[in-house]
C-alpha cells in the first residue's frame, strides 16, 4: 500500500514592523504548502499577511524554502513514527 500524502502543510511567523513604521508593530505572515498531486509534484504557494517587511526578494525567497525544509521534514518523521510497530506487545 502507498503510504499518505502530504496535502497541506501551514507554518506562520511574526517579526517586528519595519523601522519606518508604515506596517504593524509586530508584523505576521502564514505560508501555505497546497498540493494537488501529492508531495512528490510539488506544492502551491499561499502567502497570507497584512504586512510583511523584507530588504530583497531573497528573504522571501528563503522564508519559503525554510518552510518547505521544515514543515515536510516534520510531518515525514511523524508518520514514519506513527507506523512502527510498538516494541511493547508480546506474542
């Protein structure tokens, strides 16, 4: 049997507001990884904020790739652990 896919992972992150003042002082964006296909096709992206304050695309770029690592790496690691068998039971 084919073990389940991933079909949406959301991970969210605060910063403080930018130096200029013009966002919120505490500024928060969420990223949603959509899959259509499964982890193996590769995930839309959602960004969600009412304000998000970065010096260059890079950050956002980074932001993203950092979620991506993180969120499936974790998510692989409890399923695997979630089908072990459980060393306690006895025949």
């Amino acid at each position: 049997m084919k073990p389940p896919s991933i079909y949406h992972a959301t991970v969210s992150f605060e910063q403080e507001g930018n130096t200029m003042g013009t966002t919120e002082p505490d500024e928060r964006i969420t990223i949603d990884l959509e899959y259509q296909l499964g982890e193996e096709e590769g995930s839309f992206i959602v960004l969600r904020t009412a304000g998000w304050s970065i010096d260059s695309a890079s950050d956002l770029e980074s932001l993203i790739n950092r979620v991506k690592r993180t969120e499936l790496s974790n998510l692989r690691k409890n399923y695997e652990s979630s089908i072990k068998p459980d060393k306690r039971s006895t025949v």
